[in-house]
C-alpha cells in the first residue's frame, strides 16, 4: 500500500511542481518557453471543462481563499485550519471550498535519512485523471535559479469514439475523490454514451528500487450501463513535452530512446503514431463489464520489463 499521502490534498495546487530528474539535454538547455509549453498543455485542458452551476459557484467562493494559500511567511491558511483542531481533511476542505479542478500527488514514502538511489518525486494526478511524470528542471532566461519547468511525460484519457477527455462534461462526472474518503488511491468515475468509465490510479515502489523510481498503476473499469450492447473505447494521448515522438507495440510504449514510458494490459492495443493516441476498445453486454490496466514509471525505464496488469471482463450477474 503507498504510504505517501493525500493529507495536504487541498493544498496540492502549490505543490505540484516538484523537481525531478530530466533527460540530460533537457537540464543543460532548457528556457522559460518550456514551462509555458507545459501551462498551456494544463491550461488548455481546463478550458475545455464544462463544470455545472454549482460547481462555478463553488469555485468563486473559493477564489477569495488562494491568495490565504500564498500570502503570509506564517501560512495563515494552514494556522487557521490548525487552530480548529486536528487537521482532518474534513477541516481542510470546510477551509478551502471550490477544489472542482484540483490535482494531487500520488509516490511512496521515501525515507529522508536514507541515501537517494532512484527518484523520490511524485506523479501529478489532474483533476481529469490524466497523470504527470518525469518533471523538467533547469534556469530560464529570466533566473539561473534552478526551478521546476513541467513535467515532460503526460499521459491524457479519452473515451468515446469521438475521444472525448475523460471528467470534460461536469455532469457525468463524479470528480476525483480517495478510497474511503482519505486512503492514497484516487478514483474517478464519468459516463458516457451508455458506458461507465471508472479510473482508478495508486503509485508504489519496487524492493530494491528501480533507476524509474516509483510506477504508478491505473485501472480503468468499463461497465455498460445501458439496455443495448455498446463498445467502450478509451484512448490515452502520449504528450511529452520535449516533443519527442513514443512509438508502441505489443502493450508496451516507448520514447525515442528506446525506455519504457508505458504499459498496457491489452497488447493487442491499437496505436494512432500521428496522433500519438493508444486506443482499446471493449463491447461489453448490457450490464456487463471489463477492465484494462497500465503502468507509467515516473522516469522512462531502459529495457524496462513492467509486468503488464491483465485485461479482464466482468459478465451480468
């Protein structure tokens, strides 16, 4: 079970950009237009989100809050949260109200006395479910501070034949919530066309731990819920930011170099090279279901042999 938290979920916004190794091209010359590459890809997907009434009446309670999030040597947010209690998440979100497009950090624990053998940063999941990895860091123009740029692996879900993003529509969405309300593994559920898509996602770390650092793993259950048989098709658009094309086969996606970027549980996968887009397609019976798996390591993995998650199916009961 992953052990690193998701106590400062409301708070993640501020921490998401955490240093991370970076291909060694990338830390010699990268610039400022990079992070902007990165906020457009970020932005650009919650621009596209359709949330509904309540959800923007949440979100503009909440903007009086952020600046308390930024403002303040003392972190006034935190001592009033502090100030009511133990901090449950409970009080952290009474605190900061509008968490409709948030995103949190997945990884396992590291243990801060012990010497780095494999990168110890964490995946970013988005509010769509969609996962970063693999973060840039290096000075811009404008600083030769070394700061965080974005994260050069991304990996985007669609569904649907028309590859809608996966959470786009906030009425069939259930946002990204936590098992029992608190443990590290993020769900979200979204309906579309008669097929309900559940996502669920989790980081852990191999013993001995591996040069990739931690894998994140991601179920996505599709279950027909509808009177007539239909085909669930989910696509999962390869973004890397240094514009490097993946190639794929056999379930498993690869970047330039040859390392292991992605698995897949269905090898038989079907993969779009100009789109960049792995597709997989399942027509589940009426109440019936099936499920696929994948795994991303957080640095790309030379030679990488992840163990591919199997692809099940679910018949009616």
């Amino acid at each position: 079970m992953p052990s690193r938290s998701l106590v400062l979920i409301p708070v993640a916004t501020a921490l998401a950009l955490a240093l991370a190794p970076a291909p060694r091209a990338l830390q010699e010359d990268v610039d400022a237009p990079l992070r902007q590459k990165y906020l457009a890809l970020t932005r650009g997907w919650a621009q596209q989100a359709v949330l509904t009434a309540a959800e923007r009446q949440a979100m503009e309670r909440g903007r009086p809050r952020e600046r308390l999030m930024t403002d303040g040597l003392d972190d006034p947010l935190a001592r009033e949260i502090l100030s009511r209690g133990e901090p449950s998440f409970d009080a952290l979100a009474a605190a900061y109200p509008g968490k409709v497009l948030d995103r949190t950090l997945l990884g396992s624990y590291s243990d801060p006395r012990a010497a780095a053998v494999a990168p110890s940063e964490e995946f970013v999941i988005w509010w769509n479910g969609a996962i970063s990895a693999n973060l840039i860091k290096g000075p811009s123009r404008t600083s030769p501070r070394i700061q965080a740029l974005g994260n050069n692996t991304n990996i985007l879900f669609r569904v649907g034949p028309d590859a809608d993003m996966f959470g786009r529509m906030g009425d069939r969405y259930s946002r990204i919530g936590y098992e029992d309300g608190y443990l590290p593994i993020v769900q979200a559920t979204y309906d579309r066309d008669g097929i309900r898509y559940r996502e669920t996602a989790f980081a852990d770390r191999h013993t001995p731990a591996g040069p990739g650092g931690d894998t994140a793993y991601v179920r996505f259950e599709f279950t027909n819920v509808s009177t007539a048989i239909r085909t669930a098709e989910l696509h999962a658009d390869v973004i890397l930011l240094d514009g490097s094309p993946a190639t794929a086969s056999g379930g498993r996606v690869l970047d330039a170099s040859g390392a292991l970027l992605m698995t897949v549980s269905d090898a038989g996968a079907s993969f779009d090279a100009a789109a960049q887009r792995l597709t997989d397609r399942v027509p589940p019976a009426p109440g019936a279901g099936a499920s696929v798996g994948g795994t991303v390591p957080y640095v790309p993995v030379r030679g990488g042999r992840a163990a591919r998650p199997r692809r099940t199916t679910r018949r009616r009961r």
